[in-house]
C-alpha cells in the first residue's frame, strides 16, 4: 500500500476508520454520544497500522468526536457542519448511531442515540468527551417523546466551533510564520474549517519578505496594531529580544477574544502573560524549519487562561505542518535543544556524510544530494515504522560488515556524547533567555 499522509485525514483514511469501528461493533459501545469502551480505540489503532494508517489512539479518538459532532450538526441542519467532507461521510455515520438506537432498545437500555430531526431544536456542542447531565437528560427526553422541541445551550464560558470567519494574524514574515502560513491555508482543518487567504493577514517593519505570502493570497500591512485589531489569532514570530518591545506596542489592542500564541524561543508563559493584559489567553507554541515543507516538529503549551478548546484548536489549524503535539512548558526549552537546533546538528551530520564521500573520491553535487536522501529515507522509516533506532541500526549491521566498523568509529569520535552534550547545550540556552526575559515582564506589568 502506497504511504498515507501522516499528519491530516484524507477521505480513504477517514472511510477505513469508520470501517474498521462499524467492524468492532461501535455501535453497541455507544452510551448517549459517549464510547463506553475505550479499548475499542486501541483495537482500531492496530487494525488501521497494519493497512498502513499510522495514527495514535488519541488522533483516532479525536477524529470520532469530529465525525459524531458533524453527525449531530448535519441532522440539524446541513450548513452548521464544521467538517466540509462530512456529507461523504454521513451514511456509514447515520448506519452506525442507527445500529445503536436498535441494539439499546433491544436491550433494554434508555443511552441510545438520539436520532436528530430537523422539526427538533437540538444543538450539540460537544467539545467534552462525556455529556454533561443536562445534555442527557434532554436527550432522553427527545429519545421518549419524539414532539417535544429540546434546546440545549453550552457553558457560558465555552464557545462554540470556530468556523471559517476565524481570522489569523502574523507579526512577522519569517521562514516560521510563512511555513506556519501555509500550513494553516492548507484546506481540510477539522476545527476551525477552511481558512481561505483573505482570513490571514501578516506583519512586518519591512516588506522585504511580503513577495511569497502575497504569493499565497495573504495581505501584508506594517501595522501591528491594525493586525491585531483585525484579527482573532495571531502569532507572535520574532526574535526573542523583540518580543517585549512588540506586545508593549499591541497591549492596548488585545482583548479577551484573542488567542495570542508565540513562537519565540525561550519566552516564558509568564513572561508573555505579564506583558499582556490579564485575561489574555496566550499559547507558547516551538515549531522548527521543516514547517517550510510542511514536515515539522512542533510543541505547544498552554497558559493558565488558554482552555483545552484552544490547544484543540490550535493543533487543528497547524495539522499539515507536521506532527504536532502539546505538552508542559517544561518540555518546550528541551523541544527547542532537540527538535528547534536539532535540525541544524542533523545538518552538521548530513554534511559530514557528504564531505566522507567527496574524501573517498564522489562528487560534491552527488555525495550532497545522496546524503539528504539518506537522511530523508532513514528518517521516514523511524518514524513510520515505530521501532526504536537502536533496533533498526542493529537491522542495518552484519557480522564483520562495513557498517559496524563506521560505526565503530563514529563512537571513537565521540559522537553520540556529543549529541546528546548539544542538545543539552541548547536546551539550558534557551532556559537561560527565559531567565533574561522575565524581569522585563514583571517590570511592565509595574
């Protein structure tokens, strides 16, 4: 089977988990609009690696809620569906919660599905994984008297599904924010929608670099000021020394609806929250080059006001720029030392293997080009794959082979000492701009 892309759902993929879950009886693990059984998920995982389909239990979880909550918008009404592939999607959907309504009344159970007709006022946001008392109580009375008009109505304090009127804004036109840019315009968001061009606008003291966002349809403007105004989203993406100066000028801007997310390197939470206005919601997010081919690493973190909803949210518009992931800001300055810098030491290594080549008598252009593809391949079979280096590295060596002899030597040189001292290195750098940023912080908020 040819590759799957990794890092966002297309139609066949989507198809062959709900394949593979209508095979597991889904539908009889159904309680309300809550899987009762989780291991479920742990089945399909295997099922969809085996075929190919390289997803975690949480993307496969996260891609069923995304489907369910469709489903419930669909049979409302049609044009609220925030999934603009859903329609290819809805019989198998419509078969499965059908089977569940059959299955619990047979049973004697009263935690069916409710099946949404549009004479009933039913609004679903479901951004929990479990329904809240209020929403099952009103579902079972839809479910028993099939004339009653039902409404139900979210937390106060938890918005509904961002749509495609989401507006993001850059502060700076770099190689981060464009790949980021192109990323987020990329179509298929399972949160926020499609994000057309007219939705982005970007930033910067100098229209050096606006050429290649024009390029992708994006305004450009050198007010940050007006950005912010016109935005909901934005990414800081400066240089670490010029995040003060910027959130100083753009404070009198933000208000509770924006989500602020930096991408500055080693830029605090603390920090960032300190230089803006208290009830900010703010994200620290550390991407890393590849997001220029739409192959990064990227970590995010969220601050004592951002919601679960917005790391959702957030990991949704960024999917096609590679793997994304949230963790705790403790790991962010580590993410920075392995995955930030450790692009640039793959380099080093990449042209360490080239220089070997053009020693032993290959041409520069070739032994170049043959050690980014040895990168590239090895790379890919590491991460798809799902075995540790070590393994794969024993399955390269032979018994008195060539292979174990370089590297033989490689640990001579010191190598892998080195590495992991690099990252480390890099690591404590970023922890220490941290530590250089945060008076400046609490000075401002003076």
């Amino acid at each position: 089977m040819a590759a799957m892309k990794k890092y966002f759902w297309d139609s066949e993929e989507t198809e062959y988990m709900l394949k593979v879950l209508r095979e597991l009886d889904i539908a009889k693990h159904l309680d309300g609009r809550k899987v009762r059984n989780l291991k479920l998920f742990k089945v399909a995982e295997k099922r969809m690696k085996q075929a190919g389909y390289h997803r975690s239990i949480d993307q496969i979880r996260h891609r069923w809620k995304v489907l369910k909550t469709s489903y419930y918008s669909w049979n409302n009404n049609q044009q609220t569906v925030k999934l603009t592939r859903f329609p290819q999607y809805a019989t198998t959907m419509q078969s499965i919660m059908d089977e569940s309504e059959t299955w619990s009344r047979s049973h004697g159970t009263n935690s069916g599905p409710v099946r949404i007709r549009n004479k009933h006022k039913f609004i679903v946001h479901d951004e929990e994984t479990e329904d809240s008392e209020e929403e099952a109580t009103a579902a079972q009375s839809l479910h028993d008297h099939s004339t009653v008009d039902v409404i139900i109505k979210t937390d106060p304090e938890t918005p509904p599904e961002m749509d495609s009127n989401l507006r993001i804004g850059f502060i700076g036109a770099g190689n981060m924010a464009y790949g980021i840019a192109k990323g987020v315009l990329q179509s298929g968001c399972l949160i926020a929608g499609d994000v057309p061009p007219t939705n982005v606008k970007v930033s910067a003291p100098s229209a050096r670099n606006f050429g290649r966002f024009q390029e992708l349809g994006v305004a450009v403007t050198h007010s940050n000021a007006e950005l912010v105004s016109s935005c909901d989203l934005v990414f800081v993406a400066v240089k670490p020394h010029l995040v003060t100066t910027i959130l100083s000028e753009i404070t009198d801007h933000v208000t509770p609806k924006h989500i602020i997310v930096s991408v500055a390197a080693g830029v605090t939470l603390a920090t960032l929250q300190g230089l803006l206005p208290f009830d900010t919601v703010v994200l620290r997010l550390m991407p890393n080059l590849p997001c220029l081919v739409q192959q990064g690493a990227l970590l995010l973190s969220r601050g004592t006001r951002a919601r679960q909803e917005d790391g959702d949210l957030l990991c949704s518009l960024l999917q096609h720029c590679g793997l994304v992931e949230e963790g705790p800001e403790a790991w962010i300055d580590i993410h920075t030392g392995l995955s930030g810098s450790g692009v640039a030491f793959v380099y080093l290594f990449a042209e360490a293997l080239a220089e070997g080549a053009v020693k032993m008598g290959m041409p520069s252009a070739l032994a170049h080009s043959i050690a980014a593809q040895t990168v590239l391949g090895a790379g890919q079979l590491l991460r798809d794959s799902g075995k540790h280096p070590a393994q794969l590295r024993s399955e390269v060596c032979t018994p008195g082979g060539t292979t174990i002899f370089g590297l033989h030597a490689m640990e001579q040189g010191g190598v892998r000492a080195a590495t992991m001292t690099a990252v480390e290195t890099a690591t404590e750098r970023a922890r220490e701009l941290g530590r250089k940023s945060a008076p400046t912080a609490t000075e401002n908020r003076k």
